[in-house]
C-alpha cells in the first residue's frame, strides 16, 4: 500500500472515530437540556452517560477485539459504523429515563468495535517508530468530537433541539458506514480470512485462546499493566467530567449556551494542541532517552496537576479560570497517543486488538464507570445535604484520585526497556 493511501486511511479512521465521540459526548453536551426535559436526576444521568453504555462497550469489546483479530476490518468497522448511527437516531424519540437507557446499552455495543479494530488495521500500514504520532492522529477524535458535540449543543440546541441533532448524526453516521466499504484489507489478512472457515472466526475456543494469551502477556510484562493502571487513574476525572457543563452553569454561574461555546473553542485548541504534542514529543522523548513514553507521560502529568487543582478552586471566572481550562484540556490531549502508543508496543503483533480492547474494557468499567457513577451519587448525596457546590467539591475529590495515576506511570517508565527487549527477543 502506497503512504498516500495508509495517511488516506488514517484521516479517514479519524474522521469515524470524530463521529464517535461526537456520538459519545453528544449526551453530555446536552445535560443542560436532556436533564430538566426528562426529569433525570444526577445518578440517573450518570447512569446513562456512565455504566448504561461503559458496561456493554468495554465488556463487548473483548470479545471485539478477538474478532477484530480474525475478521475483514473495513466491512467490521462499516457494520459497526450503522448500528451505533442506527440507535443514536433511536435515542432521539426518548420520552424518559428507560426509553433512552435502552438505547445507549447498544449503541455502547456497535462502538466497542471500532478502536481495537481500527488501531489494529493501522498498526499493519505504520512502523512502530511512527505509531505514537499515528495513535496521537486517531485520538485526535477525542478533542475534536468532544468540542464538535459542544459547539452542536451551543449553536444548534437552542434552535434545533437535542433530538432533532440526535437524529441527524445518526444519518450521517450511515452515510460513514457507506464510505468505508470502500477500504481493502490488507493482502496478509485476506489470505488469513481466505485460509479461515467462517465457523473459525469466533466461537468458544478462539475466545479461550485469546483470553488466554491476554492473560499470559499481562503477566509477562510488568510495564503493560502499570501503563493500563495509569490510564485506568487518569480516567477518573474523565468519568466524573461528564457533569462539567451542570458544574460550570449550576456553580460556576454560566448561561447555558453560552459556556458550551466558550467550553468548545478551549476543548479544539488545547485539546488538539495537546493531541499533536502529546504523540509527537512523546516519539521524540523515548528516541533521545531511549525511556517508554510513560515516563514522557509522568512528566506531563506532574506538571499539570497544581493547574488542574487551581482549576477546580478558583473563585475566578475570568482569565484565571479560562486559561486553567485550556491547560486542562490540552493535558488530557497530551495522554492518548502515548498510551496507546505504548499498548501496542508491549504486546505481541497478533494480539493488538484484543491487548486494546482489555485495555478500553479497564479504563471504561473501573475508570470512568467509577468516575461517572459514584460523582452522580456522591453529587445527589452533597445536595441532599444542602451542601453549596456539590458538584465543585466531588470534582476536586476526583482530580485528587486521578493523581494515582503518577507513580503507575512513573514506574511502568522505569521497567519499559527491559520488557521491550524481552519482547522483541521472544519475537525473533
């Protein structure tokens, strides 16, 4: 495959994943609307952002993952592509709690595929020394999706309204699904699809298989489960952010529509800023040092935790307070395509996508589940107190335990060489 048709692919993949998170955030943009159009309490908004989807995408996506191992990726992707499309249009006509829980149980199911299986289509187009800017590139969708459901929410809401723009994406998503049966496999897995009966593709001994070799590659190297550690730590502020726009309008004192736009424009520049530089420094540590990117990611880490705090204590609205925003944003850019990146790098070529898929299943079910459920409790709890800023205090409380994720990180840096080495000798 030429490069021009590998970066064709990689623009593409992230433009898909774009429309994920888009999908994803899409509810959390719109709390301020969904929440009083419903009747929705905190826990039960928690639980529609949180385990509603979280539980079935992480747990689907192993068994996912080991498809994605073993399946035509493009076709999987565009399968994938119009059930979660299909659903998010479902989710449109919701009337209460259950007709939109539903829903996002499934939709949860159809995006379970997509970054295990597309990491691993593009782990076979890119050399390794390239996947940390490739995995920085992809997770771009992050920044942009979220802000891109910020500024649907902010422009197109108070015209619109969150069903009508619910409705549309799912057109469009179909529309991607289209688009990507246009893709070729790679000539290696053709063959392997071809030299593969199709009872072959999944059944109870391929998934003993492949549960095994996760097993016995997170055993093997300490580095692997100290990375997905700190990912999983990392991930506790991320859950507990879903109730950040209820935050900045119900504490902080913002008009609704207005916050979403300023929220948008600070997610698109810093979280992209950081995307890019998060996967391109990240490269550039670990080929000066010869240091796993985790240690890239201690740093990073480290210096942004005072920032965050001042962040969530500030009396400030104003340039103090925005400018904390951004820094935030750009430092959760700056996470993504290291630790993808250093994923792949400790696990076997044949087991990409499912390593990817274990590690999506942790972050989502223990990080953001935790995150996500127990802030939407512990907020319900503080009002039931009368307590004046609930959700200020209960976000604080998880940027501190999001700080867990220093020494994981910190010591899977120290181990990375010798489990890379280890790795690559078992190789060949």
């Amino acid at each position: 495959m030429k490069p021009s048709a590998s970066y064709t692919l990689l623009g593409f993949l992230t433009m898909v994943n774009i429309l994920n998170f888009i999908d994803r955030q899409l509810l959390t943009s719109f709390s301020n609307f969904i929440v009083p159009d419903l009747g929705l309490t905190n826990t039960q908004f928690g639980l529609l952002s949180g385990f509603a989807f979280i539980i079935f995408y992480s747990l689907m996506g192993l068994i996912m993952g080991a498809i994605a191992d073993r399946v035509h990726r493009p076709r999987f992707i565009a399968f994938a592509l119009v059930l979660w499309s299909l659903l998010t249009a479902v989710s449109g006509m919701a009337k209460n709690f259950w007709m939109l829980f539903i829903p996002r149980i499934f939709i949860g199911i159809g995006e379970s595929v997509l970054t295990p299986t597309a990491l691993s289509f593009l782990s076979d187009r890119f050399s390794k020394s390239n996947m940390g800017f490739v995995a920085g590139f992809y997770t771009l969708a992050v920044p942009l999706g979220v802000a891109a459901s910020l500024f649907i929410a902010g422009y197109l809401g108070p015209t619109l309204g969150w069903r009508n723009c619910f409705y549309g994406l799912g057109i469009i998503g179909v529309g991607f699904a289209l688009l990507m049966l246009l893709f070729k496999e790679t000539p290696h897995r053709e063959l392997d699809i071809t030299n593969q009966l199709p009872r072959d593709v999944i059944n109870r001994k391929t998934l003993h298989e492949a549960i095994s070799v996760l097993r016995t590659t997170l055993k093997k190297y300490p580095s692997l489960r100290l990375t997905i550690l700190g990912g999983v730590a990392v991930h506790f502020i991320l859950g507990a952010m879903v109730f950040e726009q209820l935050w900045l309008v119900q504490d902080k004192g913002f008009e609704r529509a207005e916050i979403l736009k300023i929220a948008a424009f600070m997610g698109l520049t810093g979280g992209v800023m950081g995307n890019i530089f998060g996967g391109i420094a990240g490269d550039y540590y670990t080929k000066v040092t010869g240091k796993g990117r985790q240690t890239f990611l201690f740093w990073c880490l480290l210096l942004f935790s005072p920032i965050n705090m001042i962040y969530r204590l500030t009396d400030d609205s104003g340039t103090i307070f925005f400018t904390c925003m951004f820094l935030g944003f750009f430092q959760w850019g700056c996470i993504y395509g290291p630790v993808y990146s250093s994923v792949q790098e400790l696990v076997p070529k044949n087991t990409r996508a499912i390593i990817v898929a274990f590690y999506l299943l942790v972050i989502n079910i223990v990080g953001l589940g935790f995150g996500i459920t127990a802030s939407g409790i512990m907020i319900d709890y503080l009002m039931s107190q009368g307590h004046e800023q609930p959700y200020s205090l209960t976000l604080f409380i998880f940027q501190l335990l999001s700080a867990l994720s220093l020494p994981a990180f910190y010591f899977a840096g120290k181990r990375y060489i010798k489990d890379r080495e280890q790795l690559i000798q078992e190789s060949g």
